[in-house]
C-alpha cells in the first residue's frame, strides 16, 4: 500500500517534473522566438527606460519582452478606444434633420481614449477649454480691459 | 494615417481643435516622447485607426513611457526580493502579472501556477505568432549618447603603474617624491607645475613641533595649502602649541590718566549727579561736568509739601535740591579719599 501510494507519488513527481521541464522547454522557445520578432517599439527605448528604473540585465530577450509586453498592452487599449469610437459613429442620431449624417471615419479622440484607459487604471482627464488669459469668463465690468 | 499637426515645436501652438498645446516636459525626455508617439501611431494605425487628434497620442506615449518604467521597476523589486541585483526572466513575468491582475489573466486564481506557463506569457506568445510583424519606423542609435570627457593626464599618470585593484576612476597616487625623505631627487627630477600636491600638508604640520622628517617641498605646496584654507574654513590647520603673536590691546587716546575721580564714577553714578545725565546723551564728544557747589538751605519739609501738590516744576526744583544734597556727600567723599587714599577700601 505504502509503496503503491509511494509510486504514485512518484509518478505524479516525475509527472509534475515532466510539466516543469515542458513549461520551461516552452518558455525557451518562446524567448528564442523573441528575436525574430520585431516589436514595434524599439529596443533602445525600452533599455533607456528600463535602466532608469533600475532594470539591470544584458540579455535582448528580456527587453524583447517587455517591448512586447507593452506593445500588447497599448494596442490592447487602442482597441478599446476604437470599440468606443465605433460604438460613438454607430449609434442613432436624435436629430437627423438638423445635422448632417455622421462622419465614418474612424478617429481617435481623448472621450474616448480616457473611457478606455479608465479600465486599466489610468485616470485621464481632458480640459475642456484652455482660456487664454485668467479673466475670461468673468463679468465684464470686472475684467480689466 | 493622418496625423494633426507638424512635428513638435517649442512655443505652443494651435492644433485642429484650436486647443493650446502643452510643452513635453523636459530634455532629456523629448527624444525618448518623440521616438514612443512613433511607435503610439504605428501601434494605433494597425489597430485599425485613420486619423487621431494629437493630445490623444501624447497621451499614448507618456502612457507607454510609465508602462516601461513600472515593468522594470517591479521586476527590480521581484529580483531584490529574491537576493539578487540582476533581474532574469521570471521576475519580469511576475512583474507583468502583478500588472495583469487587474484585468485578469488565465491561471490566476491558482497560487501554484507555473510561471514558465503563465496566462502572460501565453497571451505574449500570441502576439508573436499571430498578429501581423510591424517594426518600428527607421531607426535609432542607443541613448543617452554620453559625451566622451578628456580625462586630466599628468605626469603622474603616464608613469603610474596599472593595478588591477585600484579602480581608474579614482585619483592617482602622488609623486613618489613628495613623500619620501629623498631630498636630491625631488625637486630636479618632477617639475612643480605637473606634480600633483596634497590637499593638506602634514609635513608642515609636523615642522612646527620639531618632529620634521619629511622633506622640505617648495613654495607651491604652501601655496595651494594656504588656497585650500582659504577656501574652506574647516580645513584650516589646527594652532600649532606655541607663542603667537597677538595684537596689542588699542587703548583710545582721548582718555586721560586714571585719576580717583574716575575710580569712583559709579560711586557718583549712584548717588544720581549730573554725570548721570550726561552718559545717557550719546556723543563723541565728552561735555564737561558741572558741579554746583553750594550748600542748599530747603528744608525737607518744604520738599514733602510740594510733592503732594503735585506741580512739576517743583518737582523739577527738588530733584535739583536732591541733586545738590547727593553731590555735597559725594565731595565729602572725594575729600576723604583723597585725603586719605589709604582707606579707599572701605568704600
């Protein structure tokens, strides 16, 4: 009994060393299909950036990929920016009379940009308007002309 | 992809939405903003995007710039945790799911999870293999280019041998000749511009207390010494144990020989005379003291009287008569001493 239970934990060691020695097989792989893979934002940035936060490590394949890494995380919030966009073009006009149809192209705007960053943590927030002196918007006998 | 607006210029100006546009914060992080709006663009034009306003892309790229930054930043951390300073493949892939762990991952929930076969790394491994190669637009060289600085080479260096201990950035060792007690060959062989001179010399701190072992340098050591002192207090030689000269006491001329009178100034000063007044007077020049010699016949009961009524210009008249009485007294002490200035202790 001891030595069944002792073999299957055997097994399930040598199964689980087995999983470990695939995990990291695959993990080699995918780092060495790092260096064919030209992400779109370039390894000198990402080294300047990383070695000012104190990142510390000569091999490629790292920054490799952390440039992809952040180049998936930007396009994932593109994406939902242009979710938001189209939902935006996409939905009915309340006047059709007064205003002219809506335009189809696709444009990336700051509403929408901050809806999508709000997701992943990042508060943006858009001025509406930028006054160009101090005084707009006050009473006129107040502002000095 | 149509992209608002010329390239970035320093003085704010009007893009398509008539907004002012913001200045990118500083030097040293232009180039790098510049080279990730770049890549922002090419990121959003294979998304899908035509056209974009410009703040949305600064955005972007600041954006892009802090992801970076915070990536390495947590990995340093994962690594310094673990003992190390140098980080490797797994404490990025932790740093990337401590990132993900808003949103969500595959696997997350289970604490055992293997790193190698993590959700973040299988997503990234997506990306490689599926979605469509976009390098970036041209390319740059490595930043920040570092200026290449003329190292200072004196003689000292050329000759100095090479440790393999000695770090280079530290200074050289001086010339052999400013410390060893081999007085021939130490001011012929080195000429005195190009030998390097300590900061402090102890060969003169030593000279004083007759303990001179060293030999004698030229005038520049004591020179850039006494440069040295000067321009920092704190590095002024202790006094060395000896007799210095000190500069006389000034005494003012204008006073004259001490004379009993002046002795006995706070006597008089006490009893309330005129020089009482005087000394509140600030003035270079000395008034001279008036006595009034007299003998005041007022009685007191006189003075009593008055003071009840109050009237200030008897009050002005007895405070003289008090004056006269107090001087009478302090004459009679004066005379005493005078005549007797044997007996000067008992005042």
């Amino acid at each position: 009994m001891m030595s069944g239970s002792g073999n299957s934990s055997g097994a399930a060691s040598t199964a689980g060393a087995d999983g470990r020695h695939d995990d990291d097989a695959a993990l080699t792989e995918f780092l060495s299909s790092l260096m064919d893979y030209t992400p779109t934002i370039p390894d000198e940035l990402v080294e300047h950036y990383l070695g000012r936060s104190g990142f510390n490590c000569p091999d490629l394949r790292l920054t490799r990929l952390v440039a992809v890494a952040t180049q998936k995380f930007i396009s994932d919030i593109a994406s939902d920016a242009l979710q938001h966009s189209k939902a935006r073009v996409a939905a009915p006009i309340k006047d059709n009379k007064s205003k002219q149809p809506k335009d189809k192209r696709l444009v990336l705007t700051m509403e929408d940009l901050s809806k999508a960053l709000r997701e992943y943590g990042v508060n943006l927030k858009h001025p509406e308007y930028f006054a160009d002196s101090p005084l707009t918007g006050t009473d006129p006998p107040t502002r000095e002309e | 992809m149509t992209y608002g607006g010329g390239d970035a210029a320093r003085e704010p100006q009007l893009d398509s939405q008539n907004t002012l546009k913001p200045r990118i914060s500083t030097t040293t992080n232009q180039f790098g903003h510049a080279v990730s709006r770049i890549s922002v663009t090419q990121i959003l034009e294979a998304t899908g995007f035509e056209h974009s306003y410009r703040r949305p892309i600064d955005a972007l790229a600041d954006v892009l710039l802090r992801y970076i930054s915070h990536v390495g930043k947590l990995s340093v951390s994962y690594a310094n945790m673990s003992g190390r300073i140098q980080c490797n493949v797994f404490d990025v892939i932790l740093a990337l799911e401590e990132i993900a762990s808003v949103h969500g991952f595959a696997g997350q929930s289970d604490p055992n999870h293997s790193l190698s076969s993590s959700g973040v790394v299988l997503d990234l491994w997506r990306v490689v293999g599926k979605e469509r190669e976009v390098p970036f637009a041209g390319s740059i060289a490595r930043f920040p280019v570092t200026r290449s600085r003329q190292v200072e080479t004196s003689q000292d260096t050329e000759n100095e041998v090479e440790w393999g201990h000695i770090p280079d950035w530290l200074p050289s060792f001086p010339d052999p000749s400013t410390y060893t007690n081999n007085s021939v060959s130490n001011e012929s062989s080195v000429p005195r511009k190009q030998m390097e001179r300590p900061h402090f010399s102890f060969r003169k701190f030593f000279s004083v207390n007759g303990s001179d072992g060293l030999a004698p340098s030229g005038n520049t050591n004591v020179e850039r010494e006494n440069e040295m002192v000067q321009r920092n207090p704190y590095l002024v030689p202790p006094l060395p144990h000896r007799e210095r000269q000190v500069s006389d006491m000034t005494i003012p001329s204008e006073r004259k020989a001490v004379s009993v009178f002046e002795t006995f100034a706070p006597v008089i000063e006490a009893s309330g005379g005129e020089i009482v007044e005087e000394r509140g007077v600030i003035s270079s020049k000395r008034p001279a003291v008036r006595f009034r010699i007299g003998v005041g016949t007022k009685s007191m009961s006189k003075m009593l009287s008055l003071r009840d009524t109050g009237m200030k210009e008897d009050l002005w008249t007895v405070k003289e008569e008090e004056m006269d009485s107090k001087k009478r007294r302090a004459e009679m002490i004066l005379k005493e001493s005078m005549e007797k200035p044997n007996e000067l202790a008992q005042l």
